[in-house]
C-alpha cells in the first residue's frame, strides 16, 4: 500500500524532546500522518488536511466489497442462499445477484447515494455546487437502474448501509424478499 503524501500540521507542536512525535491540539491523528518540517503553515480551507492527503483519503474509498455489502453477503449465505456478485450484464452492475429467483440487491451507502432521512447524507460544507450535482447524478443513476431492471422483470431490493448495522432486521428483510 503506498504511503500518504506529507502532511502540514496546522494546530500540532513539534515536540523534540519526544523524537518528533505530534501532540495534536484538534486531535489530528498524527500516528499514521507524517509532519512536514513546515508545521507552522496554515491550511487555506476549513478541511482538517491539505488537498493531496484528502485525495489519498479519498482514493481509499471502495466501491466493491464494502462492509455493508460484505454484511448482507453473510447474510445471504447463511439463509443457504447462493448468488453471484456484481453482474455486469445487468443495469447497474447489482452488487448481489439471484440469477435463479430474477431477484438483484444493491447495497448503498447513506452519503453517496443519499439516503432520505439519514443523518449520513448531508452535503459538505465546501464545495456545495459540486457534491449537489455529483450526488443527484448518483440517485438519478440508481433510479435509472432500478427502472431498467424491474422493465426486464427482476426484482429489486436496495440495502442501506445504516440497515446493515442490526443483522436480525437484516435477514428478516433479505427472507422477505427472497421467498
């Protein structure tokens, strides 16, 4: 795994006596961060970290084989349900498939596919303009795929990852849907 780009501290002090070990004022995480020589430099925007490390931040984010979706995998197969995962000749690429029950699972997260009602899909502060109009594509998308599928006649459950959290709920609703 490639190591994050150097970091400048903004509210940190330099502590020689400890071999340059960070004592954070904001609780910046300074374990795993490296700190520039230059600590005193001020960030420009209200992000706790400069925009290289919040693009390595963000690099890290999958789109496969999430928690949530490993979650209702488990679930799945411990009802003895066998599926197969991420089908890409269906709208959507479902990222659980019943291909013998025409029955197709997306697992979505709060924040990226806005989840109504949700505390976790709020938009950020900055940049409002662009994560309005990257998050509406994302929900026109699903609707998109949804529609497309239920027109080829599979049904279509769509798993919120804070539903993932209670497995008994869970199952109850992967069986719902399943039989």
């Amino acid at each position: 795994m490639k190591s994050p780009p150097r970091v400048i501290a903004t509210k940190a002090r330099f502590d020689k006596a400890n071999r340059g070990a960070c004592r954070s004022i904001r609780s910046v995480s300074c374990v795993r961060m490296r700190i520039a020589p230059t600590w005193l430099t001020r960030l420009p925007l209200a992000d706790r970290f400069p925009p290289e490390h919040r693009s390595w931040l963000m690099s890290r984010i999958s789109q496969k084989n999430t928690m949530p979706e490993m979650k209702v995998r488990k679930a799945a197969h411990a009802l003895g349900f066998r599926f197969r995962l991420h089908r890409k000749d269906l709208p959507g690429k479902p990222d659980v498939v019943f291909p013998s029950r025409k029955a197709a699972i997306f697992v979505h997260g709060c924040f990226w596919h806005q989840h109504p009602g949700c505390r976790k899909a709020s938009i950020p502060e900055t940049r409002k303009d662009f994560w309005l109009a990257k998050l509406q594509r994302n929900v026109h998308r699903d609707v998109e795929n949804v529609e497309a599928l239920t027109t080829r006649g599979w049904k279509v459950l769509i798993v919120w990852e804070c539903e993932t959290r209670d497995t008994d709920i869970l199952t109850g609703s992967l069986l719902r849907f399943l039989r």
